[in-house]
C-alpha cells in the first residue's frame, strides 16, 4: 500500500531481497474508490486475486498474474448495521481456501472516531460462489482483551496453516497506539482461536527504523525456515522489513 497511491508490488525469490516492480502502481483507485488500501494478495489454482480496502467496504480484482492486467469485481463486504462489532468499517482482509469454503478474515471497527475497539471478524463463502459471493458473516472470531496487552486493537489478521494447526498473526495495541505483533492458533479456521499471552514481535530500540510501533506482518515458510515481513515506524516514516 502506499497511501492514495495505489497498491504497489515488489517480488523476491528468497523473501529477502526485493525489487519494486517498475510499472508500479499495479491498481488504482476508479469511481467510488476514494483510496485503495492494505492489498491481499490470493492465488488460487491460475488465478491471483487482490483483495483490498476501498474505504466503505472490501473489494477484489482478479488477474492471470501478479503483474495484471487486474479486472475489478464488486465489493463483497460492507460494515455491520449500527450497533454491530463492525459497525464503522471492515477492511485489513486475508483470504485462503480449505476443502470446499474461503475464509475472509478481516478487522472491523466502531463508527469514527476509529481506532477505539478494533476487532477480527470471519467471513466465509463456498467454491461455487467465489469470489463474488455473497460472503456469509460468521460474526467475531478474535476479540480484544480488556485485561491483556491488545484491549483497544487486534487488527491486521493473516494466517497460516502448519500441519493441523492454524496460526493467526495480528497487530495488537492498548490506547497508546504502541503498536506489535500477537499470535493465536486454532485446530479449525473457524476457531476458537487461543491467544500467546504475550507479543511475539515488539518495536526496535532506540534509534531504531522501528522503534516506534510494528504492525502488519504476515507469515510464510520457506526453505524450512519461517519469514515475517511487516511494517515499522519510527514515528516519522513506515518502512518495510523482515523477522525470521
């Protein structure tokens, strides 16, 4: 994402080294878009899908490469009515498929000021209906926890299966906006998801690119090996970077 510019891409062949693709931007905002946000990128079977926040609501675009061309499809996901956990806004998905049905898992809000219970919510859809659904709400799937270190945000959800267990990686926060990583893992990519007490990735220190807040990772395996890149701030700029 780079803000009202798009989303942009940049690919590696050891998710280390990267390279800013040179026709960036791949998608840009069209009528009724006022911005294109927070990107999720989907293969399934020779198709890649983009899945991404239009500010409103949560839209796809489809392509037979990463590159594009990428042809846009509706929106798929709308806010709850007022009232709901995710009254105010749905945005930050993550799509994958298990046997018959795709799991959208994204985070929802309360009406403006944002930021105030920020929570992960699931909805799903079957083969036949995808992508454009309709995509059934399964309702809220990873609370906040007004006694832990993520009582006011858990956001950012993106997952990963590991033999019969499913990882969850999400941003978490208390009001002061000091932003890490969290872990949950489920034995169903329904849930119920179980929370690591504790993050799993923190700022950096002093002086540090990211020494401010982290916040949107996500997980993959490579190589036997397990690589997180996310995004840091030192409380100027957001830059990308890598845990393994």
């Amino acid at each position: 994402t780079c803000w009202r510019g798009g989303a942009r891409l940049a690919y590696s062949d050891d998710l280390i080294h990267w390279t800013p693709y040179e026709k960036n931007p791949i998608l840009t905002a069209s009528t009724g878009e006022s911005t294109i946000f927070i990107g999720n990128m989907f293969k399934d079977g020779s198709n890649f899908y983009l899945f991404y926040d239009i500010v409103g609501g949560i839209r796809y675009a489809s392509a037979q490469s990463p590159f594009g061309p990428w042809t846009k499809g509706p929106v798929i996901l709308t806010p709850g009515p007022l009232g709901s956990w995710d009254e105010g806004r749905v945005t930050e998905s993550f799509v994958f498929k298990y046997d018959n049905t795709y799991y959208l898992y994204y985070m929802g809000d309360l009406v403006p000021p944002y930021g105030r219970k920020e929570q992960v919510g699931l909805a799903t859809v079957s083969a036949s209906l995808f992508p454009a659904g309709p995509w059934k709400k399964q309702g809220l799937k990873l609370p906040i926890n007004i006694s832990s270190w993520d009582w006011t945000v858990v956001a950012d959800p993106s997952i990963i299966q590991v033999d019969n267990t499913w990882y969850m990686l999400y941003t978490g926060s208390g009001p002061n906006q000091t932003w890490s990583l969290g872990m949950a893992w489920s034995a169903n990519p329904q849930g119920p998801w179980t929370k690591y007490p504790e993050p799993i990735l923190s700022k950096g220190p002093s002086g540090t690119w990211d020494n401010a807040r982290i916040l949107r990772g996500s997980i993959h395996f490579f190589n036997n090996k397990f690589y997180l890149p996310y995004a840091g701030s030192d409380g100027t700029n957001f830059r990308g970077g890598l845990a393994t």
